[in-house]
C-alpha cells in the first residue's frame, strides 16, 4: 500500500488555474452547444456554470490524461440539460422560446388616455354627460336613451352632437404645440 503525501495532492491555487484555463478554453463552445439543445439562453448560461463546477474537482487529471477536456465537457453539458428538460417535463413545463421573458405591456398610455378623457367629461354639462355615457358606454341606441332617460330621441342626437363637438374641441387644444 502507498501513502499519499501533501505534494502528491493538487493544491486549490492549480486547480483554480486549470479551471480558468479551461473556461478561457472551451466556456464559449459549451454555451453555443447549451443554447442551442435549450434555445433558452439563461439557462444555457447555468447549464455551462454547473459543468464547470463539475470539472473542477476533476481539473488535474482531465488536463494530464489523454482524452479530450472538451469532449468530456459537452458530454457533461449534454447530460445536465437531458436531466433538465426531463425534469421540466415531469413538472409538465416546457421548454422554448415561448418560455423566455416576456415584456409585460406597458399601460401607461391607456391610464393616461383615462385621466385625460375623465378631465375632458368633466368638462361638459350632467345631461351631455348622461348621453355619452348610455350611448357609447352601455351600447344603447338613441331611441334606447331616449326611453331611459326620458327626452325625446332628436334631444338625445343633438345632445350627443354638442357633447362630441365641445370634446373634440377641448381635445384639440391639448394637442396644438405651444409657441
């Protein structure tokens, strides 16, 4: 039996070197071939991180043998990403671009439309209010108004018409650049 001494022992500060060798070597290749087996970049990105972290301990003899590093660690980042997408599979989650990070609609503008036309029917009298608001707002006809609200259907048309004209006016000024 032979006994191991401390020199014998890769120290960390070697290992550390072989690591950063290897990933100036082949980290670029083993994120292609991740992103490209997942089309999901991010997680290409912690496939190839796991990988290294897996050939770390075994830096010293992947470096002194005669195989090829770069085989053994696409066979690595192979393996971790069929265990990945099985496990994703076995959750029922799928894996794609369809998964990927999607930016949420911005609704500012469709507040800001809001408070705009809120202003703006603030602007007109309760009655023309009342007209918009069962004409355009609950879809009811003209003669539909009329009946609810108890006018003759031309005062709920020319209600309407005076209501839309002063918007429309009221509208345009905000829209006329300043001088």
């Amino acid at each position: 039996m032979t006994s191991t001494t401390s020199a014998d022992l890769p120290t960390t500060a070697h290992r550390n070197q072989l690591l950063r060798t290897m990933m100036s070597d082949h980290a670029k290749a083993l994120l292609a071939y991740a992103d490209k087996l997942l089309n999901d970049r991010h997680m290409a990105e912690d496939i190839v991180q796991e990988t290294l972290i897996r050939a770390w301990p075994h830096a010293e003899r992947l470096y002194s043998t005669e195989g090829s590093v770069r085989g053994w660690l696409l066979t690595v980042t192979r393996n971790l990403v069929v265990d990945r997408m099985r496990s994703a599979v076995a959750r029922h989650e799928t894996i794609g671009a369809e998964d990927r990070d999607v930016p949420l609609p911005d609704h500012t503008g469709a507040v800001l439309a809001s408070v705009e036309a809120t202003g703006l029917l603030r602007r007109l009298s309760h009655e023309h209010r009342e007209v918009l608001l069962h004409t355009y707002l609950c879809g009811r006809t003209v003669q539909e108004t009329a009946r609810v609200l108890g006018i003759p259907a031309g005062t709920v048309k020319s209600r309407r018409h005076y209501a839309l004209t002063i918007l429309r006016a009221e509208a345009g000024k905000g829209l006329t650049p300043e001088r």
